[in-house]
C-alpha cells in the first residue's frame, strides 16, 4: 500500500491501514485520514491554541497537544 499523499512530514500514521485510509477495501478506523493517534507524550500547545480537528479550545480535561505538524485535542487523535 502507498502512503496518503496528504500526510505532512512527521504527523503519525495510523498502524491500522499504514497510512492509507482504507482497510479491506472499506475506509479505515482513522476515518480514511490514515494519521494516528496522537502520542501520549505530546507536549501541550501554546496556551489558548485550539484544536486544528475540530476548532475548539483546550479544556484541562482535553488539552490540546502538539505532535509534529499535528495540533490536536488527544480526543481528536490524528485527525485533520
């Protein structure tokens, strides 16, 4: 399988489909992104940054993280 041309340098590619978007023929628990979860280890976004999936702000239940060129809330994952 190839990797999804709209995965940025860096951003975590889901193990699932490899990055793809699709898993037997059907689209992927990614959602068809093929970007994986952000990393548990992510380090917080600047104060205030909202999510770049979903656009809302951070809350200290679901704080925002950076993990590469991926700015999400971790209940985002990877998505876009």
């Amino acid at each position: 399988m190839r990797m999804s041309s709209w995965l940025r340098p860096g951003e975590p590619v889901c193990e699932t489909c490899k990055g793809s978007g699709e898993k037997d023929g059907r689209t992927c628990v990614c959602g068809g992104f093929g970007s994986g979860p952000v990393p548990a280890d992510a380090p917080l976004a600047a104060a205030g940054e909202p999510c770049r999936a979903c656009g809302r702000p951070p809350t200290a239940a679901d704080p925002v993280v950076v993990a590469g060129p991926v700015i999400a809330h971790r209940s985002c994952g990877g998505a876009r």
